[in-house]
C-alpha cells in the first residue's frame, strides 16, 4: 500500500508538471515563465501556472514578451508594435528633396532619403554648383553629401504605441559632405591671396534637425549641423557649408528642406 501510494503521488506530480510545463513565455528581459497558455490575444497573453489553482489565471502584456515556446516544439515571435514594419505598411517610405534656399547661394541639390525600418533611414544628396553669375562668381562644380538618421523615439511608452509616421519626427544625423569646384578669384582667407582653380573639401558633420510629413504626400525638413572639416584651400564657404579657417578645421551647416514622398 505505501508503495502504491508513493507511486501515486509521483504520477500526480508528472502529470501536473507534464500540464502546466508544457509552454514557456521568453520576456524581452529574457525571463521566463513555465506555464499552461489559455489565451494569446492582441494585448495580453493569458496562462495558468502549477502552484496556483486552476481557476486563476494570470496575464502578461503582449509588449513585453519576445517570444512563445509550446510544448510540441513551436515557436510564435512577437514584434514590438512601436518597431513592427506592419504597422507602417501604409506609409511611403522614400522621399526627393531640395534645400529651397541653395540656389540663392550659388548650388542646386537633391536629396534621396528612404526608410530602411522604424527609427533608421539613410539619406543621399547630388548637387551642381554654378556660382553667382550676379556677382560675376561664375564657379563652378559638385557636391555629395550621404548621411544616416536616427529618429527619436518617444519619452514613453504605452500600449500600442507606434512612430506617427517612418520619416516624420526629430532625428540625429551624421553625414559626410564632399565638395569639388572650380574656383573664379575667391578670397584665401588666412593668406589674403587670389584664388583661382580647384578648391576641394570634406566634412563630417553631426546634425540635428525635425522632419514633418504632410498627408504622406510633402515634407519639410529642417537642420543645423557642426562637425569637423578639412579643404585644401582655406576660403571658409563651400556652398553646402562652412569651414571657420584651416587651424581650427570646425565646419558648420544649416539648411531647410521641402520634399515629396513616394513608395
């Protein structure tokens, strides 16, 4: 009888552990829980765990879980919805822009931009320089300019949250800008000499800028930006920015955009 009764109770606690076991939860911290899933809806997972009653079951916010493990081996991975691609399957992700006020300077550029997920984009400019032909400043040549975007994610979260839009929002951008033109009597600014031929440069800036996105049709976007520069002829402005002097090699930019969308 007491055989029989030791058997009975290690048969009960293989069958409860073969039950409730069965599923584990993988949190986002990596936590896990070993439990019996009743229920995955869009918010909530819903389980039962061995040392409670049957009658209560417990809840988990959807946004906190990486992922499902149930007990015949499967597997079922959760997306952040604030960093799901689905939810901005909508959205056009591309974008061609023109700074509205380089031509008054001198150039003409446009810019490419597209969303490689929520939060990243990378952007890619080619411009032409012609001078100013109304000051007898007849220079002329190119300029390129590649960057990526980190856009900025809300303060806090709360469920459901998601960005407004993929390339709408404050952003972070490091970019490299290269120039290359043909120079027509430019001031040396360190020499107080006459300049006339190539004048190249090359800077790493870091900008700060807010892009808004209209109807997910129009955008404008807006910048400022300071970084590190270097040219091999010290004339200070280069068309898409500016270099304080060769000793010092501080490189500044600003710029106002407007832009179309498209997929």
């Amino acid at each position: 009888m007491k055989t029989l009764k030791t058997l009975f109770v290690l048969a009960s606690i293989l069958f409860t552990t073969a039950v409730f076991s069965q599923d584990i939860i993988v949190k986002t911290n990596r936590d896990t829980i070993f439990c019996k899933i009743k229920e995955i809806g869009s918010a909530e997972i819903k389980y039962l765990l061995p040392d409670y009653p049957k009658d209560v079951s417990f809840g988990i916010d959807i946004e906190k879980v990486r992922k499902v493990v149930f007990a015949n081996g499967k597997e079922m991975k959760f997306t952040k919805e604030m960093n799901n691609p689905e939810s901005y399957a909508n959205d056009k992700k591309q974008a061609l822009k023109v700074p509205i006020f380089a031509p008054l300077t001198g150039s003409f550029s446009v810019l490419y931009e597209k969303s490689i997920r929520p939060g990243r984009s990378y952007e890619l400019g080619l411009g032409y320089i012609f001078g100013r032909p109304d000051q007898n400043i007849n220079e002329h040549g190119v300029i390129f300019r590649a960057g990526f975007k980190f856009m900025r994610s809300p303060d806090f979260y709360i469920s459901r949250m998601r960005y407004s839009h993929l390339l709408k929002g404050s952003y972070f951008k490091p970019e490299i800008i290269f120039n290359s033109y043909n120079a027509d009597n430019r001031y040396h600014q360190t020499t107080g000499s006459i300049i006339n031929g190539n004048i190249t440069s090359l800077s790493l800036m870091f900008n700060i800028g807010k892009q808004i996105v209209y109807d997910n049709a129009f955008l404008i976007d807006y910048y400022i930006g300071a970084g590190y520069g270097i040219a091999n002829e010290d004339v200070g402005y280069y068309y898409s920015n500016t270099i304080i002097d060769s000793s010092v090699s501080l490189s500044f930019t600003v710029g106002f955009k407007i832009g179309f969308l498209f997929r």
